[in-house]
C-alpha cells in the first residue's frame, strides 16, 4: 500500500518533491529546540494549494495522516510527526508566493509558506505595515503563525494573528479548497469558518493562503527601557502610559534581572544599559502617526511621571534606530542566552493583568518550596498578559537531571495559572507536548465541543492526529 500511495503522490508533486530517505527527511523530523524526533513514511513538498489538495485526497483514500509543516519553529511539538512512521509531513514550504497586495484596501494576499519577514519586506515597500513580529520571523511562516494564532511584540497594539487575517484558503481533511480569501473587515454570512483553522495547529485542515491586513507606516517609533522595583510597578506604568500614549503604546516588555544576566553572560556584545542591576526592566515602544517631536513628548512625559510616582527607578530613551534595534536585542536574545546556559521547562502563559504581579511572587515561592535555588527566567508580553515563565536548574545542577521534574514543575506552575484564571497557551499553541494538561484544565463541554468539530470535519482523524485533541 505504501509504495503505491507515493507513486501516487510523486505523480502530483514530481519524484523530487517527495522525500524518503533518512538524510532528505532529517530536518523535517526534529523539533526547534532538538528535544524529540520523529519518524515519517515521507516528506511531501507540495508547489500551491491545487498539489495540496492533490496529496490531501491521496492520504485520505489510502488512511495516511499528514503533519502540516511551516518553518519548524514551534516549541510545542505541533508540526512534527510521532515515533511510529506511519504518517507523512505535508511541508508548505514551495507555497511562497505573494499572490496581491491591495494598498487601497490595506490587504495582502500571500500563501501560506511565504516567511513572516519577507511579508513585512514586501508590505513596508509599499509603505504599509505588516505588524506580526516575532524572534523567528526569518524562518517562521504565516500559515504556522495563523495556525497557532501568534502573538509577538505588538499584540498591545494590533492584536494577536487571528486580528490580523481577514480571509483564509484551506484544504479540508477531504481534499476540497475552500477559498475564503475575502479582504472584507465585515461578513456576516454564517458561521465564521476563518476562526475555526485559526489556531486549530493543523487539525482541522490546511491553511494554504491567507489575506492579511495592512497598516500606514507610523512617522515616528521611540523605545525606551525602563528600570523598575516590581512587576506590581510594571502593572502601574503599564496603566500611567496606556492614558497618556493610547493606541500609541505599541510595546511592552516585562523582563527580570536573571533574564538581562543570562544575555549579559552569552551576548557580552550587546548594550548594558544601566551602571546598576535592577530587580525588573520593561521595554515599552511608542509608534505614533505624528511628529516625531510628538512621540517624544508622550514617552518623556510619561517617564517623567513614573520617576514622580516612584514607579521607575531608571529609564534610557534610544535616540536613534540603531539604539532602539539594540535595545530590541536585549528582549530578543533571552530565548537564545537560555538556549545557551542549557535545558530549561518553558512555560507560554496568559493571565489578566491585574493577577500577574500575585501569580510571579507565589508560583516563585512554590517552586522554591519544592525545588529549592531553581532559577525563573520570567519575561513577555506584559501589556496582553502573555508571559514567558520558564524554570531553570539550580547553578551546577545537571540540566537533564533536573529535566527529570518537568510533569512536576509545569503542574505547579498550570494550577497557579488555572487558580488565576489564565491559559496554559497563550502564543505557542497545545501541540502534543500540552495535551494532556489540555485534557485537565479545559471543562468537558469545552472539549465535547473541539471533538464534536474535529470529528465532524476530520472522521477519518488524519489531520495532525495526536495534537491538540
């Protein structure tokens, strides 16, 4: 059955296009962060959306499951297949195409391999803005990102990729295309089929296209880093900007001493911007349609009256491009300055506002309790609630020794989430690595309700199996 299931499939994509020895399939086969690696009957590379369906109606005949793929960045196991091999990876990769870019609409029309910094490439020379900005937006895709529903640095401001998609082009688990690449900001036809595959990570179909909303370029972007006592004062500054900047406030970055330390340590090339270490920092970015002059004056203001209210102990203001991109470097070097200390238990979590500041300082003290000198690596997204709490080994603990407390430790951190209110998931997606903590935090009816869509559009359950559900 299998031999002819891939001749079948080389007649539609061509012999080159699927790959089935152990060398040709390696990279498509191990997570990002090199932690599992799976095994797949093949690796399909499909050119567009026709080939896709093409491939989608062959698994489907011959009871194959496919993986859908993008760039292989994702951190929960999502787009990776299992260790029996029985299963193929469908990488979007060829589906790279900018298809439109309507300026007078402010949308673009792009396939779903096309990567992230390359759709913001094309956007600015249009003088638009594309505002999806992520650490790996030079190898994720947007079919990826609007498969995990992906937050980034500007969620503040633009909101997370489902605000950012207005149409989608999808192959069902049947193998039909169901075009719904439709630049419209209101339809009200029916049920919204778009945000059933957005964060559906591949389960329910693949996302082979999408229209994507477009934004004027701002005049003017100051960044600023701030040094600060608390989380609960980087609450209150949150607050005293989001009045005075309003939609201004573009971003905003909570970031603790151990995060700057362990960037310091593996990046000494980068900026140190203050003589004295301080307990927290926040990176805040102001974007502004008017004078720059005018952005000035809301940023100064506003960290002026922080310093007043004793809610800042410091502040830098870059005065330039290059000065705001170092500073940018800073936040952006903490997942690979962790990489590089070595193993470590991440945790993408959401929660309001207003329980961040009690969540740091009593999960903190739990862990402490059970795992005595272990070291949080806590920072994200502040002003959307998304942090990025991450638990590492004491110093000169074996790093797989300690990994052995992954069940235990994410349980301490998942139930504070869960007292709070919060999401276990908050940019990343469940993949399979979360599943089963889906399972205990997610009511039944909730779950009743994602098996009853899953099974209505997957019978046959070959999309993504074993992800999310």
């Amino acid at each position: 059955m299998s031999a002819d299931f891939l001749q079948r499939c080389r007649a539609i994509v061509g012999p080159d296009y699927v790959l089935t020895s152990q060398q040709d399939c390696a990279p498509y086969l191990t997570d990002w962060r090199g932690r599992f690696t799976g095994r797949a009957l093949a690796v399909l590379r499909p050119k567009d959306s026709a080939q896709v369906a093409a491939l989608v109606r062959a698994c489907s005949d011959a009871r194959i499951a496919l993986v859908p793929q993008g760039g292989n960045t994702g951190l929960v196991l999502g787009g990776v297949p299992d260790a029996s091999g029985q299963a193929v990876v469908l990488s979007t990769a060829r589906l790279n195409r900018i298809r439109a870019i309507d300026a007078v609409n402010r949308t673009m029309t792009v396939d779903a391999g096309c990567i992230l910094l390359d759709i913001q490439q094309a956007a600015a020379a249009q003088d638009c803005l594309f505002p999806l900005s992520l650490a790996a937006e030079g190898s994720c895709t947007i079919g990826g990102n609007l498969s995990t529903n992906a937050g980034g640095t500007a969620v503040l401001r633009y909101g997370n990729a489902r605000e950012l998609c207005l149409g989608l082009e999808v192959v069902t688990p049947h193998g039909d295309i169901w075009n719904g690449l439709r630049g419209l900001r209101k339809d009200n036809t029916g049920y919204d089929l778009r945000d059933l595959f957005i964060g559906a990570e591949g389960t329910l179909g693949i996302i082979t296209g999408a229209v994507l909303k477009l934004f004027p370029l701002p005049e003017s972007t100051l960044t600023a880093l701030v040094a600060l006592a608390s989380p609960r004062d980087a609450l209150s500054l949150l607050n005293l900007m989001q009045d005075r900047c309003g939609a201004s406030l573009t971003g905003f970055e909570l970031m603790s001493d151990y995060c700057m330390r362990l960037v310091a340590t593996h990046f000494p090339h980068l900026p140190k911007p203050f003589v004295q270490r301080h307990a927290h920092y926040v990176l805040l970015e102001v974007s502004s349609s008017e004078s720059e002059q005018h952005a000035v004056a809301l940023l100064e203001g506003g960290l002026e009256q922080a310093v007043e209210l004793d809610l800042a102990d410091d502040a830098v203001l870059a005065t330039s491009s290059a000065q705001s991109r170092a500073l940018w470097q800073l936040r952006e070097h903490i997942p690979l300055a962790q990489a590089a200390a070595g193993k470590n238990i991440k945790h993408d979590i959401s929660l309001p506002a207003s329980s961040i500041a009690d969540f740091i300082d009593s999960t903190g003290a739990k862990l402490q309790q059970a795992f005595p000198q272990c070291q949080v690596v806590c920072f994200g997204h502040l002003g959307d609630g998304n942090l990025h709490y991450n638990v590492a080994p004491p110093d000169g603990e074996p790093h797989e020794q300690f990994l052995a407390n992954q069940a235990a430790i994410s349980r301490i951190v998942h139930d504070s989430v869960d007292a709070c209110q919060g999401s276990i998931s908050a940019e990343h997606g469940i993949g399979a690595l979360k599943r089963d903590d889906l399972a205990r935090y997610k009511s039944k009816v909730e779950l009743d309700m994602m098996r009853a869509i899953k099974g209505a559009l997957d019978p046959l359950g070959i999309m993504n199996p074993g992800k999310v559900l």
